[in-house]
C-alpha cells in the first residue's frame, strides 16, 4: 500500500463536502492496491459524520442499481 501523505490528511479533515451538496456522482479508478476502496471508506465515514447519507458500492454491484428505487 503506498505510503499516507499528511497533506491527504489534511485535506480529509478540511474537506468541504461539495460534491456531495451538488448531489454530484464521484467514482475511484486505478489498478489494484492503490487504496481506492481505502479513500472511498475514508471520504464514507467523514460524509455521514457530517450528516449526509451514503451509498457505498462496487461497480459491479451498481448493475442494474437504480437511486430512483431508494
């Protein structure tokens, strides 16, 4: 696993949510081992400490998912 930059966590701890207030999808790429799913939990637990829902999924989980359904 490459190494935790006190920068990226920083920008964890300030982080403003935007995204998440414009309803915005996000998605993670990269190859395997790179802490996608790592970042992705991380950026999960701050967003409902914040008070926001979350979805977290796989993008093979997401066939066939509609939001609509929620």
């Amino acid at each position: 696993m490459p190494p935790l930059h006190p920068e990226e966590v920083a920008f964890a701890a300030d982080y403003d949510f935007a995204f998440v207030q414009a309803k915005a999808d996000t998605a993670l790429l990269g190859p395997p081992g790179v802490g996608k799913t790592h970042t992705a939990v991380t950026l999960a637990v701050a967003t409902r400490r914040a008070g926001f829902s979350v979805c977290f999924t796989t993008l093979d989980d997401m066939k066939g998912f509609d939001l609509a359904d929620r």
